[in-house]
C-alpha cells in the first residue's frame, strides 16, 4: 500500500506555515498504462506528491517544501508576483497543483523534458477528475515540450526511442493518429543504444497498429 507521512513547514516563497505529505512507500501493483502511469493498489502517489502554499500559491513537489530549492529572492519575488491569487485554486485540483508547478518552472527555466513530465501529470490528474478538455489540453502541453527538448538535444540518450514512442502514445490519445503514426516509425526506425530493445519494439508496432490504453 502506499503510506504517508505528514510534516509541518513553511512556504519557501511566504514563510507560511503549512503542513505537506511525504510518501514513505508505494507500489506498482495495478499495472502500467500505455503512456508509462503506473497504477497501484490503494491510493495513487500522483495526488499525494505535490502541495501549494494556500496563501501565495505556490506549488511544487512536497520534499521541495521540506528542503526548498535553491531560489534567488528575485526568483522568488517574480513567482510571487506571477502566481495566481491562492482564492482560484480553491477547488484545490490535484492537476491545478502539476499546473502551477509547470508554471514555476518556466520561471525557474527548468528543462523541457521536466516540464513535459509535469505536464503529463497534470494530464492524468484531469483524467482521473473527469476533465476530459483538461487532459487533452495538458498532453498538448507535454508534447510541445517534450517535441522541444528533442530539438534542442536535452533528452537523455537512452530515453531517446522510449521520447519518441511517448509523444506518438500521446498523440495517438488526443485522436491524432497521423502524427501518431509518424512518431512511433520514427520510433521503431532508432538504434538498440537509443533504447530501442526487442521488448520495445514489439511494444511500439502493438500501439501503432492494435492499441491499447494498458499494458
């Protein structure tokens, strides 16, 4: 089962205080999807990994709560002033908080691939909140980011053909099967040092030409 532990804080931008869950255990034991979401059993780690502040805002990974970033006070004033007044997220939506996080990214100017994955999380919070405009709109985000850190040559090499397969599953989920299809070729077309093993190959021609949303 997954099991948490709770910690009082403070907000790295406003100094409130604030208390933020730590996951302490979890498992994989519900599969994994085709877009790499692992499914436990008992409660998902995805809703209980992040926190934000509910005065400022902001948001992030609840250990950068425990042991904050590295932030400049101008960093820390700019997000402090590019933030949302803490009174529109009082829906309190777990991809709200991936959202924002992604937001302070880009102001903190992290990689395209970590914003991808943000992103992306964001995306299966919506699908789990029956947000079905959200899911898309968060996979378009993730997929412009992820389009950008290959063009910019900031991918890990060995996740390479593993990239390229991901943004072909994510556009294959959006109803786009040409890009789709282009993307798991392009897939299929990499070297085995790019991470294209046997196993992933069978895996990318699968979702290309009989997929499914589960492994």
């Amino acid at each position: 089962m997954t099991t948490v532990s709770e910690q009082t804080t403070h907000c790295p931008i406003c100094a409130r205080e604030l208390t933020v869950r730590h996951i302490m255990s979890t498992n994989n034991f519900g599969g994994q999807d085709s877009d790499f979401r692992s499914r436990p059993i008992g409660y998902d780690p995805l809703h209980l990994a992040v926190s934000r502040c509910p005065d400022c805002g902001y948001a992030d990974y609840s250990p950068y709560f425990s042991e904050p970033r590295p932030l400049s006070d101008a960093l820390k004033a700019r997000i402090r002033a590019e933030l949302k007044p803490a009174g529109e997220h009082a829906d309190h939506k777990i991809s709200h908080i991936y959202a924002a996080i992604a937001q302070i990214g880009k102001i903190r100017e992290a990689s395209d691939e970590e914003l991808a994955n943000l992103y992306l999380s964001a995306a299966w919070c919506c699908a789990d909140e029956d947000d079905v405009f959200g899911e898309i709109a968060y996979r378009k985000q993730a997929i412009r980011h992820f389009e950008s850190a290959l063009a910019n040559g900031t991918i890990r090499t060995g996740n390479l053909a593993v990239i390229h397969y991901l943004i072909g599953e994510l556009y294959r989920r959006i109803g786009d099967v040409e890009n789709a299809h282009t993307w798991f070729n392009r897939a299929l077309a990499m070297q085995p040092e790019t991470g294209a093993t046997p196993q992933f190959i069978e895996m990318t021609k699968r979702q290309r030409d009989n997929p499914s949303d589960s492994f």
